[in-house]
C-alpha cells in the first residue's frame, strides 16, 4: 500500500493573473428603416421576392472540433485545485448554403453587421428575347441544357423577326427636352432595336494576320481545381430560358454581383432562384458585362480577381477563358473593368496600382515561350514611364530656370498678384497642387502610354534553341498606360458616345480623357479633398462626381466649365447613377446618389431647377468673368490641358435634392436605376429593390403628331 502525500502549494503551478477585460465597442443600433419613399412623381416602394435572396456573409470558425473534443466552456482540473480552462471551440455556422464558406472569405465584423472583404458589386444588362413562331419550341433554352455542359445547336433563324420596343419608352416620359429635343437613347445593347435574332450571335472577331481565334474547348462547367472551384447552374435553366418569348416578346433584365469568392447570375422579377453560382479560388473585385453584344444567345462577362486574374464568362455558351494568368505580366489585383463603348469586344481594366491596360477579348496572353523574352527585361511600358518621367524633370527644371530669369528681369519678387495667382501660389487647392506651373505639368496633362506596335504582327512560332523576337504579337495587352500625375486613381467611366474617359483621383481632381487623341483635355478641381465617384448622362451632356467633400459636382465637358454643386449628404459620396427614364423640360435630368451616410438622395437637374448665389460676383471679381463662362475657371492651359480651379460657393449655382432618406444603417455603396425599380447596395452586401411610381402614359405631343 502507497501512501499519497500531495505536494505543497508552493510547489504547484501558478494561474497566471487575470487579463483586465477590454471594453467592448459599442454597436450603433441601426436606424428605423422605410419602406416607402416619396418623391414628387410618387412613392418608391421597398419590394420584397422579386429578386433572388443575396446570401449574407457570416463568421468562419477558427478551429473545425474534432470527434469526442472538449466543448466550449469546459475545464480540466489537476491537483491541489489547479483548474485550466478548456479548449474553446467556435461553433460551425450553419450550412444553409454550399456556398457559405464562399461568400464569408475574408469578411470582417463591423459594427455588428459582417462584411464581405471587397464591396458587393452589381451589374445590370436589359436583354430583348423576341416571340417564337407558332409551333416551334424556342432554341435558347438548348443552349444552356443540361447544366451549361452539353453543346446545343446554335438559335433557330426561323424565329420571328420580332422587334425590340425601346428600353425606355418614350411615351412615359412628362416632357420633352428643351436642350436636346432630337435626343433619342441610345439602345443599352446592339442586339436591342431594329434587329433580328439573327444579327444577335456575333461571330468571335479574328485577331492578327494569322487569322486565328480563341481556342475552343475551354468550357464553363468543365472548369475544376483552377481559378474556377466550382460552378453551380440552375437545375431548370434550361427550361426558364425556354420559357422565354413563349408569350410573345419579352424583356429581361439580368443581374450580376459577387460577395466573397462567390460570383452569380440572376434574374430581376419571375425566378425566384439564382441561375447560374460561381466559385473562384480568389475573391473577385470587379466585373463588367459589355451591354453591346449582350443578348440572349451571347455574354461576355469580365471578372478581375484579387491576383490580378481576368476571367472571361460566357454562361450561354458555356465558355470561359482567363487573361493575366496569376497576374504574370500585370501584378496587381483588379480595381475595376469597363467594356469600351466603341466597340464589345475590347475592354479597360483598372488595377490598383494605378496602370490602365486595354485587352482584347479574343486574343490571348503571351505564353510561355514568348513570357520567357518578356521576363528576361523590363516590361516595355515601365520603360516608357521611366523615360517620360526623365523627360519631365528635364523640361520642370528648363521652366524654373525661365521663371527664375523673368522674376528678376521684372524685379519685383514674386511678380504680380495675377501672376501669383495663376501660378498656384495663393490659391487654395488639394494637396501637391500647390505648385508652380512647371512642377504641375507633370500632374496634369501627361497619359503616359506603351501602345501593343506588334498586335498586327503574326504570331511567331516557337523555334527550339531559338528566341522569339516578337513577344507581343496578336497578344494582350492593347496597350497599358498610366496618368502623369501618379496619384491613385478611385474611379473611371466611358461617355456613352465613347468620346471621353472621366477619371477622378484621390488628388482631387477629375481628368477628362479624349479617348480618340487620348490626351486629357480637361482638369477640373474639386472643392475639397479626393473625389470617389464618377457618371455620365446619358446623353454624354454632363458628368457628375462625388468626393469626400460630401458634395454632387456637375460639369459640362462640351463647355468645358463647372454648372452646379448639389448639396445634401453628411458623408462621403460613394456612388452616382442617373436615371435615364425621366428626361424632360420639367425636371430636365434625374440623378440619384449615396454616400457612407447610409442616405439615397435624388436630384432633378435643370436651368430652372438651378437658384442663383445670394451674392454674385461681379466679372470684374477674382476669376475676371462671370460664373458661367468657361474662361472664368480656365487659369492656364499646359500642353493644351485646360485647368479649372474650384470656385468658391458664392459663384456657384447649388442644388438641393427632391427626396433625402436614410435607407441603410450601413455604409452605401452602389446605386443603380432601371426601368422598373432602383437598386441600392451597401457595404454589408445588402440588396434592396424599389418599385418605381406607376406613370400613367403621356399625349403625344402636336409635333410629333405631325411627323
């Protein structure tokens, strides 16, 4: 028999003191939201199950408990009373979805609401699908059958010739505009108007003197174990979208958005379900659908990724193709993509690292051969901006040493008030702004571009033991450039008319882009800090930003001049859309806009709408002209770039919106108006619809009569 003595106190292992408890972060409780909205032309209704449920991000466990584990809460005790706490197991979220672990990737608990690592983007394209012919089965649902994987027949030409309505009829609208009373809109895609269905399936364009085209066999729902993980189509697909013109012409408007590592394709009213789910390896960060070849036999779909990756998706044809593999030529993640309105098949793409590149979407990356001479130096377009950049320090330094010369030949210091003035010493700008002309040209009109000189060239094949000498031929990228200025670039959008590429920059400045010169023509300067947020009219008339000064800015790049700052919101503006279904003399533009208030606000833009500061300035005032003179903002115009300085409130006309509402106890981020309904987003990966006002259909006009 043993006798047990337990060992004394002293002895034993010490419990570490107690951490002090940290305070935990209070949750602002969210507002009382509403349902309905009012605005002059009705109410705007919250509606519910007319879209798909958008799946929520939520916590990811920390550790999976293993069979037989200690649960949460448990201790074990030792002797002499020495206790230690157990193991803490973090419960499983509950599977209510196989994409739960997808959509949740890299979100993060704020204010007691989770958010997706990268803001929920959401993408709108109005497809037309024309009325079958008696007695034939439609043929669109045969191209996607059997979950996106079996080839189908192309479309019956034999459908009827049915013609599409416009998208925003007319008949609906109050009144004519006075400014531009022959404006008709522009149709959102090329397979909407005039045409058949037989002009809708384009054939893939051919690219080089080679004449060769995208490799087939890269399918959609053959992808597994690449940047796709997974593809998830709708089990009735086939059947929704043979569904489709049963009754006659019918308009659809799909949507596209991505939370997590998900990607999805849905359908606004009618399909209670998602039609088509997938999940990449990596978070997407931007998508773009190009509105001109989009139809109901054709996408193409552009997603970048947060490794720089471009994917091309085509749910119809069950085709995908990949650009930028692994970001080996660009090495950046994607910040935004934007299909060029002069054309569906070429696009932009915006990575974060300030570059713009241009791709084509039939072409394909450099490979493996032609990455080796591409790797072996420089890229081509880093050279080009190293040598841009020696240029301007050589002519900055030539300026100074002319300015210099002058302030002493007119011996008076720091020259006249004018000359101090337009110089940029006494004006108030953002920051790095507060230059002499000669540091700011640099800023201001330079786009530094690399153009593809061997995209015409054939493709060279590889020869063993021989290097190619041509890497870039029939290749992407286009082109890669990057603005002068350096400064980070927070958004850019094309004209409709694809006449101009506004850009805004964190330095406060929006560049107007000709996109057929590819010179910026215009700077205009914000009235305080960055701007964050760009869109045009459209009509291509006028564009409108949005910054962190909580201020809507409108300018008109035909006149080249600022026409109204619309206050209202109590954050930063975060996104801007207008609404091309009410255009008219009363109302002139409508526009809506949200910011990280959590507010929607609308806004009717006219010359009557317009008031007029209080204390106008006479021409004779600091600019020398009045307001609304595009030489009273002009200060000087560097290699042909016209810079607009902000004028102070006093000179500018200001605009009050028509309906201000908090509709979101989170930050808003996106913001979008279709024909039926507006669309708001916020950072929590939210969706809301709201049904428009019903509009009883206007007389047509005496002149329109006569025509």
């Amino acid at each position: 028999m043993e006798l047990y003595i337990p060992p004394p106190a002293a002895y034993l292992p010490r419990l570490p003191p107690p951490r002090p408890l940290l305070p935990s972060v209070p949750v602002v409780p969210a507002p009382d939201l509403p349902d309905v909205l009012h605005a002059p032309e009705g109410p705007y209704t919250l509606a519910k199950g007319t879209f798909p449920e958008v799946e929520v991000p939520g916590p990811l466990p920390n550790d999976v408990p293993r069979p037989g584990a200690v649960p949460a809460g448990a201790a074990m005790y030792g002797a002499g009373g020495f206790g230690m706490a157990g193991p803490s197991f973090v419960p499983m979220p509950p599977l209510s979805s196989p994409n739960v672990f997808a959509v949740s990737s890299g979100s993060t608990l704020v204010n007691g609401q989770w958010q997706p690592g990268h803001p929920c983007r959401l993408v709108f394209a109005d497809v037309w699908y024309p009325g079958r012919v008696a007695g034939k089965e439609s043929s669109f649902g045969a191209l996607v059958r059997l979950g996106l994987g079996k080839k189908a027949a192309q479309p019956d030409a034999a459908q009827a010739p049915d013609e599409a309505p416009p998208l925003y009829d007319e008949e609906f609208s109050d009144t004519e505009s006075e400014a531009d009373s022959d404006y008709r809109p522009a149709p959102t895609s090329a397979n909407q108007g005039n045409q058949g269905p037989e002009t809708h399936a384009q054939p893939p364009r051919k690219f080089g003197k080679d004449r060769k085209v995208r490799k087939e066999g890269k399918t959609l729902s053959a992808s597994r174990g690449g940047i796709i993980t997974r593809v998830s189509p709708n089990l009735n697909l086939g059947s929704i979208m043979d569904d489709k013109g049963k009754n006659g012409g019918e308009r659809v408007r799909w949507a596209f958005w991505n939370m997590g590592r998900l990607f999805v394709w849905a359908e606004e009213g009618g399909v209670a379900d998602n039609l088509a789910t997938v999940v990449f390896q990596q978070p997407p960060t931007a998508h773009a659908i190009s509105q001109l070849t989009v139809g109901p036999d054709r996408q193409d779909i552009v997603v970048g990724l947060e490794t720089g990756d471009l994917v091309y998706l085509d749910f119809i044809n069950d085709r995908t193709e990949r650009f930028n593999v692994a970001g080996k030529v660009i090495k950046s993640a994607v910040a935004s993509v934007h299909f060029d309105p002069r054309g569906g098949d070429r696009f932009t793409v915006l990575f974060a690292d300030n570059t713009i590149a241009q791709y084509h979407l039939f072409a394909e990356d450099p490979n493996e051969a032609a990455l080796a001479v591409i790797t072996a130096v420089p890229r081509p377009w880093v050279t080009a901006w190293e040598t841009a950049e020696a240029e301007e320090a050589v002519n900055a330094a030539q300026d100074r040493e002319r300015e210099a010369r002058e302030r002493e030949t007119n011996g008076n210091g720091n020259g006249t008030a004018m000359e101090r003035r337009t110089s940029g010493v006494e004006r108030r700008g953002s920051v790095g702004l507060e230059k002499p002309i000669a540091d700011r040209r640099p800023y201001l009109d330079r786009v530094i571009e690399w153009k593809n000189d061997e995209w015409n060239h054939p493709v060279e094949q590889e020869r063993r033991g021989e290097p190619i000498r041509q890497p870039w031929a029939g290749r992407n990228p286009l082109s890669v450039g990057r603005l002068g200025a350096g400064a980070p670039i927070t958004a850019m959008a094309y004209s409709p008319d694809g006449r101009w590429l506004a850009i805004t920059t964190k330095d406060g400045l929006l560049r107007l882009l000709e996109t057929e010169e590819n010179r910026v023509t215009d700077v205009f300067e914000s009235y305080f800090a960055a701007l964050t947020c760009v869109a045009w009219s459209s009509d291509s008339r006028f564009v409108a930003v949005g910054g962190q000064d909580d201020l809507v800015t409108i300018y008109s790049p035909r006149e080249s001049r600022l026409v109204a700052r619309c206050q209202g919101h109590t954050g930063f503006v975060t996104c801007i859309a207008f609404d091309p279904t009410m255009r008219s003399s009363g109302r002139g533009y409508r526009f809506g806009s949200v910011g990280e208030d959590g507010k929607l606000l609308l806004w009717d833009f006219s010359a009557a709408a317009l008031r007029k500061p209080r204390h106008h300035h006479s021409s004779s005032g600091r600019f020398g002209a009045g307001p609304g003179s595009s030489a009273s903002l002009t200060l000087f115009s560097p290699a042909g770039a016209h810079y607009h300085a902000a004028p102070p409130k006093t000179e500018v006309a200001l605009l009050q919106p028509v309906l201000a509402r908090v509709v979101e106890g989170n930050l808003m981020t996106s913001l979008h108006m279709g024909p039926k309904s507006v669309a708001t987003v916020s950072r929590s990966g939210s969706i809301k619809f709201w049904t428009r006002p019903p509009r009883a259909p206007r007389k047509r006009s005496e002149k329109k009569r006569e025509h």
